[in-house]
C-alpha cells in the first residue's frame, strides 16, 4: 500500500517544477508526500520510506512517525583569491647576487634536509643535485651550486656568513663530502662529488624554468628520497609535492612556524563543509562598486578594525579592489597594509621589522660607497664605480677615512695653465694632446667651440639615485647582504629611491620609511599574484620593471598623494619597463644589472612626478599594465629570460675590462 499510495502522488502536479520536459516534485512537495505516508501508516510505525533530495543523487531512509530531517546546506562557495601575503615575505632579508638563483635554491635545500623522515637519515650515504633550466644557464655566475652547499648544511639565507659563500664549493670539493644540516641541529655526513653529483640540464622541469631535484641514496645505490623544487622568485620556493601551495606565499622552512592563511590565497579558510554553514563575505566582497572619489569621513568608518589572529581583514586580488578598499574604509595603501600585517603581528613587532628592513638597506648603501675593492668578483673584472660617485658628490651620508674632499671648479688660472696640453697640428689648427692627462678631444679653434667639461655634479639628485642604487647591486653582485625588494637583482631601486626620500623630501623619517615599504609592498604583492617576479618568467621587466613600479607608488605615496594617484604612479613605472629584457654578460648579476637600477630608480621618481601631475586621471589602469607584464612574459622568448642565451650576452665579447657597470 505505502508503494502504491507514493507512487499516486508522484505523478501528481502538486506544487510541480520543471527541468526541461521532466515533472520534478519541489523539496515541500516531496516531505508532504512523505507526511501523507506517515498518516496511511499511522503514528508509531516502524516502516521507512526512501526519500531523494532533488539536490543530491543519494537517497535516505526515512523512519516514519519522525520529524523529517532538516534541509541539506547549500553547495559551498569558493572563496575569492587573493594577493595579500605579509610585508615580511615579500621583502626578505639575504643573501646575493640573486633571489632566485641564490637565495631561492639556498632555502630550497635546507627544506629538503629538513623534510627527510628521521627513519631514512641513518641510511643515507650519498646525494645527488640537478640544476635544470635559467639554474643550470647562468648559474655558476649566479653561485647557485654556492648557495645549494650552505642550504643543504643548514645555512639561511638571513643569517650566513656572507664570506662563506665564495669558499664553501672548493671546500667540498677538497672532501668528496657535505654535512647535511638537519632538524634539530643534527648533522649526518654523506657522499658529494661536485664533478659528478652536481648536474647541469638546460631543459626546464615543466613546472617552471627554475628548477633544482635532489635525491638520496643509501650504500647499496638504492634511491630513499627525491624531490624537485622550483625557484619562482623573489626567494620563494614550490616544491613538486605542494606545487603552488606551501613556500609560495611564506619565507618560513618549516609549514609549521607559518599561519595558515600565509599558506595560501585563500589565507586557511578551508571550502564550507556540508554541515557547516557557508562562510561570512570576505571584506573585500562588501566594497561598493558605486563608490565615489570622494573619501568616507571619519565618522562614517568603524574606528576599530576588527582584527582576527592570522587573518587579515581586507583581502584584494587587484588594484581596483584595493582602490575600494582604501575609499570604503577611509585608509591610505599603507595603512590597508598595516591592519592586515596585524592579523600576523604586534604593532611594536611590525614598526620594528619594517625599520630592520630599512637598516639593512641603508647598511648595504654604506657599504657599497665606502668599498675599497677596486673590482667585483666573477672574471669580467666590472670595476665598483660607488665609491667614486660618492666621492663626486659634494655632500656625502657617510665619513669614510680615505674621503676625497669635494671636488671645485678651476680657477681661471688653473684653466690657462691647463692649456699646456694644447699642439698646433701640421694644418696649423690646435688639438689638445692625447699624451696629456688632462687632455681632451677636440680643436679648440673650430667654428664650433669647445664646450668646457663639468667636474662637479650637474643633476645633483640622479647622481645620489644613481650613486646609492649602484651601491646596492654591486654589495649584491659581491655576494653581499641585501633586501630582496623584491628580489635581488632589482635590489637597489627600493633603497636608493627610499633613501633620497628620507634625507631630502622626509619631515618625519620613520613614517615615511613605513608609509614607503608598506605602499610598495602592496604593489609587489599585485605583481606576484597577476603576473611575476622573477626574471626566468618575464625578463628583467619582472624584477628591475616591477621594483620601478613598487618604488614610484612609495615616492607618491611620501608626496601625500591619494591613493589612485599611487596606483597611477606604480603603473607608469611599469608602463615604461615593458618587455625588459634579462640577458646578463656571463651570467653574472653585473652587466647589464648594476646601471640598470640605477635607470629604475630615476624612472621611478619621474613615473611618480608624472602621476602627481596628473591627479589620478589616467588612459591605462594599474591592472591593465599589470595584465600587459603578464602576457608580455609570456610571449617573450626564452633566450631573454635569464638565460645569457642572448641580448648583450652574446654580442659582447668577453672576458673583458669594462670602467661602465
């Protein structure tokens, strides 16, 4: 009777819906079916009827003389992703001359060691590394095999012995052997030829053109463990288990020491559960896309920022959404920053981890104007050229024991005298003497005069940009301490724009340091997430372009611009690096590297100037040039990747001497 009685009312029209030509009882029709049932049978029955939610394709039996059961939930909504990482990841503290050559495969081999099951490491008697792709193209100039030996003795890229990294290979190669540096400070010695077990393939891994694979072997031969990282710049690091999870978005070695949500872009908040209710909007859900230019007023903003451990409470995936945020909630770049870097610190922490940073950069410019080594390391003997720009600036930062005093114009006597070097030719014209060293090329006596040669600084503000960028790379170049901002071969941008923020525009220096990192920051962070970082994917306009960009919006942003003025100086700094290419003499992070920050930094004052002037009224929108710096990786032909295939890298012959970069 109950199979005939479901039956009947099945094919009754009864609140009917229809999908296409095929009746569908709607979910009340369906338990009203199931209560005429219950009433057929009477109260207490112990019979069941099958019960199929139009929703699933499994089924339930239903006890009769019981309530039914409540609704199932709702399919779960994927949450949005996002570009929002820590500051902190993003700018890190290493070692040169390059994030992803060096410092990348540094971290790479320490989490590999620290990986290894502690079941396996009495077993383990030999290793073996591949450096496959732009590694194996230009990484002996980048000291990438360098960096692998003190990652996998258990060395960071923050806190090694910067000295280390020029001895560590022939140091190995002397014993045949490596101290793995395990979790816990253990230590196990294993097999290592530098000739043998270190390989170089120029074939990429398919994942990404900076890959590195190490495997281990017990005495017999036989292979315990393998696994393949991949380099993505920056300093960041997949591996092939995780692939684009896990280091992509954090520096830490260990998953553990990091929160969940700097693990990925959904910042640990897991997809709904089928019990669980959906999740509340992210904040970046609720800005209206009517907003006007004109900023909330204070009072019409919430003054405490709800602030949830580990979680940052204003997510963006784009410029516009960033934009919103910063209108919605009345708050510049740099504070939309701030708050979220609260879900993972303290204020105090913060305000101290951004000033660290800004030490080491300053630090590193010292460094690099007060060098005394005439050459930089790596066989193109590519003389230091800082410590003589600084020394041709009238004023300097720093007391050095061997400064020059400044420079000043000749007398008009001295001038005179200097026209000893002057011989009349066999025409009876004048030039002056090669063979004197004051000498010039030129007649003096022409219809177009000689122009008289400047000695001292003529554009005082690019030769300090100039001066304090070279200073950085070539510390950089020379295997020295740097900010990877955000990454090592565009590491002088960020420092000297800062630095000329702070000692000639600034009022009050810690606040602009902070508002100009965290500002950039959230530009890199845009740039990691809708296109790249890292010069084997886009060239040199992935790391010189975007640290131009990053920069440009810091500046802006210590004018006091508005926020889309900000966003409109990021995106000329970019607009004009598209399609940079990387094609470095050598392989070596020198030619054409070292100018070429300097060139960043003056663009990025002048995208910033153009921004100013314009007052956010702009053709081409910072996530347009962003997408453009996409596909422009994309097209762009592997040879002008960092692989020294072609570009200078081919043209100039070397070895060479050269007094320019």
């Amino acid at each position: 009777m109950v199979h005939r009685l479901a039956r009947s009312i099945s094919r009754s029209s009864l609140q009917c819906q229809t999908t296409g030509s095929r009746p569908r009882l709607s979910e009340a029709a369906r338990w009203q079916t199931i209560q005429r049932l219950h009433a057929a049978q009477g109260q207490g029955s112990n019979r069941f009827v099958r019960y199929q939610s139009s929703s699933t394709t499994s089924s339930t039996l239903i006890p009769l003389g019981l309530p039914p059961p409540p609704p199932p939930p709702p399919p779960a909504t994927p949450l949005p992703l996002h570009a929002v990482i820590s500051t902190f990841d993003l700018f890190s503290i290493g070692i040169g001359p390059s994030s992803s050559h060096t410092v990348g495969p540094m971290r790479a081999a320490k989490i590999f060691t620290h990986s290894l099951p502690a079941h396996l490491i009495p077993h383990i008697h030999s290793l073996k590394c591949s450096l496959h792709g732009s590694l194996a193209a230009t990484g002996m100039g980048h000291m990438t095999p360098h960096a692998v030996l003190l990652g996998l003795m258990g060395e960071d890229p923050e806190s090694v012995d910067t000295t280390r990294l020029g001895k560590v290979l022939d140091e190995v190669r002397a014993v045949g052997e490596v101290d793995l540096g395990l979790v816990q400070g253990q230590t196990k010695r294993v097999k290592f030829s530098i000739e043998k077990d270190l390989t170089w393939h120029l074939q990429p891994l398919p994942a990404h053109p900076n890959g590195l694979r190490f495997t281990v072997f017990n005495e017999s031969g036989d292979m315990l463990a393998t696994n393949e990282y991949f380099s993505v710049g920056g300093g960041f690091v997949v591996n092939k288990e995780t692939q684009t999870a896990e280091n992509l978005y954090y520096m830490d070695i260990h998953p553990s020491n990091a929160e969940p949500s700097r693990r990925d872009q959904t910042h640990g908040q897991a997809a709904p559960s089928p019990t669980s209710p959906p999740p509340a909007p992210l904040p970046l859900l609720l800005a209206s896309p009517n907003a006007t230019d004109t900023p909330a007023s204070p009072q019409e903003v919430d003054p405490a920022v709800p602030i949830v451990p580990g979680q940052p409470p204003y997510l963006f995936a784009t410029a516009a959404q960033l934009l919103e945020i910063c209108r919605e909630q009345n708050m510049t770049i740099a504070q939309v920053v701030w708050e979220n870097e609260r879900a993972f610190r303290t204020e105090s922490e913060i305000r101290e981890n951004t000033m660290k940073l800004w030490d080491v950069m300053d630090e590193c410019i010292r460094n690099g104007v007060t060098s005394t080594e005439e050459h930089l390391p790596g066989g193109l003997n590519v003389r230091r050229r800082a410590p003589g720009l600084y020394k041709r600036l009238q004023k300097g930062f720093y007391s050095s024991p061997d400064m020059e005093p400044p420079i000043r114009r000749p007398s008009s006597n001295e001038r005179h005298e200097s026209n000893a070097g002057v011989k009349k030719s066999t025409d009876g014209s004048t030039a002056l003497s090669p063979f004197k060293r004051n000498g010039r090329i030129g007649r003096r006596d022409h219809a177009v005069a000689l122009v008289p040669k400047r000695t001292t600084p003529v554009f005082p503000g690019i030769e300090y940009l100039s001066c304090m960028a070279i200073a950085v790379n070539e510390v950089n170049a020379a295997g020295g301490r740097v900010v990877t901002a955000p990454t090592n071969g565009a590491a002088g941008v960020i420092p000297a724009t800062l630095k000329y923020v702070t000692e000639f525009i600034s009022q009050d220096p810690e606040r602009d340091t902070m508002t100009f990192l965290l500002t950039a920051s959230a530009i890199g962070m845009l740039f990691k997430r809708g296109a790249t970082i890292s010069a084997a994917e886009g060239g040199c306009m992935a790391e010189v372009g975007v640290a131009c960009s990053m920069a440009a919006s810091g500046i802006a942003a210590c004018l006091g611009a508005e926020p889309e003025v900000v966003l409109q100086a990021a995106e000329i700094g970019i607009e004009h690096n598209l399609g940079l290419t990387c094609d470095p003499l050598g392989g070596l992070v020198q030619i054409p590297c070292i100018e070429r920050n300097s060139l960043g930094a003056v663009k990025a004052v002048t995208a910033a100037q153009l921004a100013m002037a314009g007052g956010g009224q702009h053709t081409v929108s910072l996530d347009d040039a962003i997408e453009a710096c996409r596909t422009t990786a994309q097209d762009m032909h592997v040879h002008y990747k960092e692989t020294s295939l072609a570009g200078l890298a081919t043209t100039v012959k070397i070895p060479l001497s050269s007094p320019a970069c």
